[in-house]
C-alpha cells in the first residue's frame, strides 16, 4: 500500500511539472505569438506608408508639372500682350486724343 501511495504521489509530481511544462510553453507561445502579431502588423504599417508617400510624390509631382505649365502659358500670355501693346500703343493713343479733341 505504502508503495502504491508512493507511486500514486510521485505521479502526481511529474503530471505537476508536466503541467507547469506545459503552462510555460502556453505562455511562451502566446507571447511569441504577440510579438509576431506586432511585427505584422509594423510590416503592414510601413508597407502602406511607403505605398501613400509613393502617392504623394507622384501626385505632387503632377502637381509641380500642371503650376509650370500654367506659368509657362501665363508669361506666353503676358509676352503677346505686352508685344501688342509695344506695336499699338502709340495708335491707340493717337485714336483716343483725336476722339478727345474732336
């Protein structure tokens, strides 16, 4: 009897380091799980930075072409209209002084 007590105790010691064995792989995991979790989600996180700062560059990038364009044609405009007021001007003043003095 005394045997089978010893024996039934000694069971139950190793099923306990078993178990605490097991509790501290569960936990293990559970942490190296939390910490992959974190790096997915890191990875996943810088992806779509790079990915949204791959868009703005590009969007002001056609931002920074459409404003040249528009001041390129706006000192196009601004070189005919001055060259037709350097070729009119001395007629134009010519016409609204004789209306004038008429």
């Amino acid at each position: 009897m005394e045997n089978a007590l010893r024996t039934i105790v000694e069971a139950d010691a190793v099923a306990r380091k078993e178990v605490a064995a097991a509790n501290a792989r569960r936990e293990n995991l559970t942490a190296e799980l939390a910490e992959s979790k974190e790096n997915i989600r890191r990875q996943h996180r810088e992806n779509a930075e790079k990915a949204i700062q791959k868009v703005r560059d590009n969007m002001q990038a056609k931002v920074d072409g459409a404003v040249a364009e528009m001041e390129r044609k706006t000192e196009e405009k601004a070189a005919r209209m001055q060259k037709i007021y350097d070729e009119n001007a001395d007629r134009w003043v010519e016409t609204i002084f004789k209306a004038v003095t008429k």
